[in-house]
C-alpha cells in the first residue's frame, strides 16, 4: 500500500454479517478523539462503540473493553491506537472479535509490557517527553506535548489535547500480555512515518511480528484526529476482510 493511500469506503459488501466496530484509545487521552472516524463509519453503515478506559492498569482497561464487548450482537472489529493497541491484543481474544487494528499502536508478545517494548529506544528516535512520575501517574510535558504527539494538528487542537490530557498509570504501562490476539486472529496496522511517540522502526517491527495487512500513511502520533479518512479506511479494509471470512 502506497503512503496516504485511502481505500474506497461505503459501496456493496459481500454477502455475511457487517461486523461492528469497537474503538480503544490510547495513553494520555481519552476516547472523544475518535470522533471523526467515528462519524466516517457511521456514515458508511457501521455500528460503532467507543471505549473509555480508566488507564488505571492493562487489567482495567482489558476489563472495560470487554464490557463493550459483551454488548455487541454479532462479530467486532476491535481497534486500539496507542497503548490501546496492547489493551486489544489481550481483549481480543473474546470469542466475538474477528479482526484486530492497530492504529501506530503497541502490539506485545506474550510476557510483554508496554514498558519493555520502550525500554529499547531506537537509535536517533525522539525521545516522547513523559514525565516522572507523580503518585504513580504520568503525564507528558505540556510545553512538548504537540510536537511530540500531535505535530500535524492546527496549533490550537494540539494544545487543547495537552491541556486535557488523561493521566496514565504506571501499572498500566508495565502491564503484561498473557496471550496475544493477533497470533489466532487476522490483524492489520497503520504505519505512520512521522510519529514521535513510537518510532516508525518499531511500528513496522510489530506489524512484522503480527503478520499484519500493513498500510502506511505519514503524520504525527494524533493519526486517528488528524487525518480520520485513512484511519476509518483501514478499519474498513479489516471489516469487509470478516465479512468474506464469515461466507
């Protein structure tokens, strides 16, 4: 898949149930950022959830996710962006989840952490400005929080997110896999060249690991906010990917 490429959306879907959609977010925010991608699959006939994580630990944020997950009536497509990406990899192993998407999101293997898969930065990669730790919460640096997270937002979006960012826990940070989603499940990611939170590097090493459809778009680390229509592409892709799967 080429660099910004954008699957067509909408049009005739093969024959099969129309799974649903169930979104997770991230570390340092909360799940209101979806609401762009939200409005594209809505419009294109999908039912849409969102998850609002606690970020209190992986343990409680897998447990709400699952919540959402018990109230969905046919198959799911289960997104994470972020650290949501380690919350579906271990949520997604309810019966009911089809696909998993990783938007410039963590995928950890089995006894993997967050918090391992940053402990080995790559050579020459922005550094994310997380500060230390106050009380067992974390937060980024606000002054650095648009360049590193939202670089390719309109100045004053970037600095609303920071002003209204979520803490996040250490003990989700350092929370492990027990078994990993995508080695039973199809998987599909959404490279970004350009995000300074998870270097590209390690993007691509993940998607790798998971054997994932890979599609690669440039942007910031806010992919899911700033630039909705690849993010909901690729979702897209996955769904109508369970739809064949089911005939």
């Amino acid at each position: 898949m080429v660099a910004g490429a954008i699957l067509t959306t909408g049009g005739a879907h093969a024959a099969g149930a129309r799974p649903s959609v169930v979104l997770v977010h991230g570390g340092f925010v909360d799940g209101s950022g979806w609401e762009s991608v939200y409005d594209i699959l809505k419009h294109d006939g999908y039912d849409v959830s969102i998850v609002q994580n606690p970020t209190s630990s992986l343990a409680d944020d897998v447990a709400f996710t699952r919540r959402v997950l018990d109230k969905q009536s046919g198959p799911v497509v289960l997104v994470g962006h972020s650290y949501g990406g380690a919350v579906i990899t271990e949520a997604g192993n309810a019966d009911n989840v089809k696909a998993l998407v990783y938007i410039t999101a963590f995928a950890p293997d089995a006894g993997e952490s967050v918090q391992a898969l940053i402990s080995h930065p790559v050579p020459g990669a922005p550094v994310p400005p997380i500060l230390p730790p106050d009380n067992g919460w974390l937060m980024l640096d606000n002054a650095k929080f648009a360049a590193a997270f939202a670089g390719d937002l309109p100045p004053k979006k970037a600095q609303f997110m920071a002003d209204s960012q979520v803490p996040w826990n250490v003990a989700a940070l350092a929370g492990t896999i027990s078994t990993p989603a995508w080695k039973s499940k199809p998987s599909f990611y959404l490279v970004v060249d350009g995000d300074h939170m998870i270097p590209v590097e390690a993007q691509r090493a993940m998607a790798k690991r998971a054997n994932a459809t890979v599609m690669n778009t440039k942007g910031s680390h806010a992919i899911y906010v700033s630039n909705p229509k690849v993010v909901a592409a690729l979702i897209e892709q996955a769904a109508k990917h369970v739809e064949t799967a089911s005939n």
